[in-house]
C-alpha cells in the first residue's frame, strides 16, 4: 500500500508537483467510527509528501469543516490543487452543512504558500448552482429521485485554449426519468481563480453520477477519468456493453477540453466486482503514466488506504489500458 494510516481509513485522493517532490492530498477518518459507511460524514483531509509516488511522509490534517456554522460546517470532500502565475497554491473543495443535513454540496477555494497551511478565500464559497446555467442542472435536491444535490469533486485546470481557468465537477442534469441517464460532467470558468461563471454540462448520460472527475491530455487527445458504480450503470450504457456491471474508474474520450465528449467504448476501463481501485488519478511522471487510487473491496473487508501506482498506456487507437504491476515488471 502507498499512502496509509493506522488509525486512519484514506479514500479520494488529489496529487500536484511542486516541482521538487509529489504532494498527495486525500480524505480521511478515524477507524474508531467501526463503520467505514460513517467515513463520510466524519471527514477531514490530510497531506503527505513523496519523492516517487511510493514511499509517503505523512504531515498531517491540512483542511477540514468550519468549526461554526458555515456552508462547509459538516463536510470538507475531494478536491484539486493548482498554481497560478505568482506562484499562490490554490485548492477547491467540496463542502456541505449541517443545517442542510449535508444534502446539498457546493464548491469551496482556500489558498495556500506552503501547500499544507491554508486559508480559506472569504468564507470559502466560491460556486452553487445558481445564476443563468443553473437551469441545466438538477439544482435542488430531487427528493426520491437521487439521494443528494450532486455538485462535487472539483477538477481545475488551466484553459488550454487561451487565458483563464476551466473547472469540472459531478453533478446532474434535471427532467431524466431513469435516475442512472441523469449523471453529468458540470463546467465552469474563470479569468482568475477567483470569480466563477457556471456553465451547462459539458456531458450528461450514461451513469448515474460520474465521480471525481479528473480531465487531462494526451498527445491530440482529452481523456476524462472518472469512477462510478455497478448500481449506477444507466439501461443505455448497458446496452452498449454488455460485460456485467462493475465498479471502478472509466472515463470519456473527446478532441476538446470543452466537448463533445463521449463515453470511451469497448470494456469499462479500470473495474471489479466487488470493487479493487475507486476515486482513481492519472498523474504523468518521467516514466510515463500512472494511476493511483484507493482499495476499496467492500464494506466487509472496506481497505480504505491509497494502492500503489500502476502503468497506464495510450493504444494506437487513443484507448486507455492499465498494466499491472506484475506485467510492467516482466
């Protein structure tokens, strides 16, 4: 195991460069809830620094939920980290409160010179699903529909295609009837880290909700990593592969940052029944690409620690594969 804790379960994680060593940023909780399902909702999240993406110092708590009542008073859930030009960390986050019972999620921004000690900009919200775009999500909770307001997960990146910033997140989109077709990829932009614009869905379908999202290219191509459930397969996607559902990260395929994107054919990418990898990342190393995620296996024997990274290759045909480590060392 890469990334683990004795007393502590360690699920999503987020990784960046600071141009000397990795940076791994993940959720975690104590194992003293019993429960792995009360992870969740007893959640901070924690730091650890690695020359080599396998061996990990761990420094501790770096974020977790407001101590008074706030809108990220109950949860502090995955994020992403970036830099802008001054050389200002930035990290995006997802929070939830109390009062809402943590149904509705929202996105947060806190700042960072040293990438452990944060502040969080203002009273740290920076997006909701309102304004103008709002109309293209499932912007209140669909009770009975879906168990939550899905807005999560924040993926920022430099906009590739000029100035700017460009964020993806889970969420969904409203007036689908089967609740598994009404996951989505939401979108918004930004000039400065600082203001955000909400934008409609670059993808809706598909999966019920498609988690983590982490976008990323290759030579002329964009890929979208995300991960998702066997229980949240939609009846279309079923249609179009026909291997038993799994659980597990797949991810969609597209020419643009922006879209079209489509879902990636042939087998689901990175999956099992019960689950083995979840909330994967695909970071980009000197020896090529790698992909880490936590071990997941089932609430009965829940791992609940980072696995090690394994080689991922770019097919002739633009389709990603995992090799395993025993293979990659054949």
């Amino acid at each position: 195991m890469v990334i683990a804790l004795k007393d502590k379960w360690i699920w999503d994680s987020w990784y960046t460069h600071d141009g000397e060593r990795w940076h791994g940023f993940f959720l975690q909780a104590d194992k003293s809830l019993g429960d792995p399902d009360l992870r969740h909702f007893n959640v901070s999240q924690g730091h650890a620094v690695s020359d080599d993406l396998v061996n990990w110092t761990h420094l501790g708590t770096f974020h977790q939920p407001s101590s008074s009542p706030a809108w990220d008073d109950y949860t502090t859930w995955t994020g992403s980290v970036v830099q802008d030009d001054s050389g200002l960390w930035h990290l995006f986050y997802t929070g939830s409160t109390r009062a809402e019972a943590g149904l509705y999620q929202r996105i947060g921004h806190a700042t960072s010179t040293d990438l452990h000690t944060w502040t969080r900009v203002g009273d740290g919200l920076c997006l909701d699903l309102v304004g103008p775009a709002a109309a293209h999500y499932e912007a209140s909770h669909a009770i009975g529909h879906w168990p939550d307001r899905a807005m999560r997960d924040p993926w920022v990146m430099r906009d590739p295609n000029g100035p700017g910033w460009l964020m993806y997140f889970t969420a969904r989109v409203p007036g689908v009837s089967e609740p598994n077709g009404g996951g989505a990829i939401g979108f918004a932009t930004s000039p400065d880290l600082m203001t955000w614009t909400l934008q409609p869905p670059v993808f809706a379908g598909g999966f019920g909700q498609l988690e983590v999202p982490q976008v990323f290219s290759v030579g002329d191509k964009w890929y979208c990593l995300f991960c998702t459930s066997s229980i949240h397969w939609s009846e279309g996607y079923m249609a179009s592969n026909p291997q038993s559902p799994v659980t597990g990260n797949h991810y969609l395929i597209a020419d643009d940052p922006r879209g079209p994107w489509t879902i990636a054919p042939g087998p689901f990418f990175d999956g099992a029944e019960p689950c083995q990898r979840y909330a994967a990342r695909i970071v980009e190393t000197a020896d090529g690409l790698r992909i880490l995620g936590f071990a997941d296996n089932g609430k009965a024997i829940f791992g609940g620690y980072v696995m090690d990274p394994e080689p991922v290759v770019v097919g002739d045909d633009g389709l990603l594969s995992v090799v395993p480590i025993a293979k990659a060392a054949e």
